[in-house]
C-alpha cells in the first residue's frame, strides 16, 4: 500500500489524468484522442487528414486512426512554423 501513488485533487483532474495517461504511448490515435493528447481541436486533426499532412488508417475494428509518432513530428513543424491554432 506504501508504494501507491496517492491523488490529491478533484474528481474531473483525476479523470483528467487517467485519461492523459491511457493515451500516453498509444501507437495509433483516433484523431479525436490524438486532438486531445496535443491541446488541440479534433477538426484541425481531420483538416490535416483531408489535406493528407496527416496519413490516416483503418483499425481492425473499423475506426480511423493516425500514427502518433508521424502526426507529433507533422504537429512540431506547424508549431515551429507558428501556424495559427496549433
């Protein structure tokens, strides 16, 4: 019990937290998931993904999904670029 990390906070950060750290070191994100992980919002995700800044797959169990690592290195340059709302 010792060894336990102990929460001090309200409900929504705890939920808050535990949803961040699901997310955390995921292969492949939904966009939503993927918007979420960044602070950013879902449709500036999809906008990528139709301009095809963002390569998009299929999940086995149907659902859109990005690679992480391929859409955090194509976010790191829009945000060196300093484009607006990211």
């Amino acid at each position: 019990m010792e060894d336990e990390e102990v929460f001090h906070g309200n409900m929504d950060e705890l939920i808050a937290k535990m949803e961040a750290d699901e997310l955390e070191g995921a292969p492949y994100l939904t966009p939503r998931d993927f918007a979420k992980m960044v602070g950013d919002s879902p449709q500036l995700v999809y906008y990528h993904i139709r301009q095809k800044h963002i390569k998009k797959t299929r999940c086995v169990c149907g659902r859109t999904v990005i690679n992480v690592e391929e859409a955090k290195a194509f976010w790191e340059t829009l945000k060196k670029k300093g484009t607006p709302n990211v």
